[in-house]
C-alpha cells in the first residue's frame, strides 16, 4: 500500500508518473531519467518542502503560480477520480489537461471529492522544455 501510486512508467508518447510520489524520492531516485529529475529540482520543487507530493501540487495548483508556466510547456495532463454525481458511493476516472484543471477552485475540488492518480508528461514536451 505504501507505494501504490509511485510509479514511473514510458511508452513513445508520454512519461506516466504516480502522484504520491515526494519531490525528494524523484530528484534523488537515480533509477528515473536524468532530465525528469532535473526538471523536476530545477523547476517544479524550488522552495517546496522536499516532502511534498505530485499530489499536493497538482491539487493547489493555481493559474497565477510559478510551477502552472512548467506544466504548460511540458504538456502535462493529470487523471484523477472523482465521486460520480448522484452516487456518493461510486467514482468516475477522468483525464484533463494540467492547465484546465488548476483553473478548478480548491474548494470545488474537495466538493467533488477528487483524488490525483497520475501525471502525465508528453515526451515531445520534455525534450523541447528549455
């Protein structure tokens, strides 16, 4: 249960990445990409917590925040659950753009009850991410 969701996986389109993983485990993991890691360091965890998770970040994500420009040109996209409207007791999974998501209000979020799973990084993103 401990490493349900931490998890990086590739194919020829995108790099899929679990959102529990910390901030910490990424950049330190040796066994990751070198250019994820340093994208990750140099850009997405300055001035965070070294514990902070995907997760976290994703969820608070906002329009006017330093990291929403880096996801932008990364072609980021996040699939999440959410409760299904009229039945509490089932979720629905759903995938959206990064940047249409953080223009979702946090207070809406845990309205709809929404859980981060994943973070997907397009490999065209990554290498043209100056």
């Amino acid at each position: 249960m401990d490493n349900d969701f931490k998890y990086i996986i590739q194919d020829f389109d995108g790099v899929y990445i679990g959102a529990k993983f910390s901030f910490e485990e990424l950049i330190n993991g040796e066994e990751y990409p070198p250019r994820l890691r340093g994208i990750f360091a140099r850009y997405l965890a300055e001035g965070l917590d070294p514990s902070t998770t995907i997760e976290s970040q994703l969820y608070y994500l906002t329009p006017e925040s330093r990291e929403y420009d880096v996801y932008r040109r990364l072609r980021a996209r996040v699939k999440y659950t959410q409760k299904k409207k009229g039945d509490p007791g089932r979720f629905i999974s759903k995938n959206m753009k990064v940047v249409k998501f953080a223009e979702i209000p946090v207070e809406k979020k845990k309205e709809l009850g929404i859980f981060i799973r994943e973070l997907e990084l397009s490999k065209m993103g990554l290498m043209t991410f100056i």
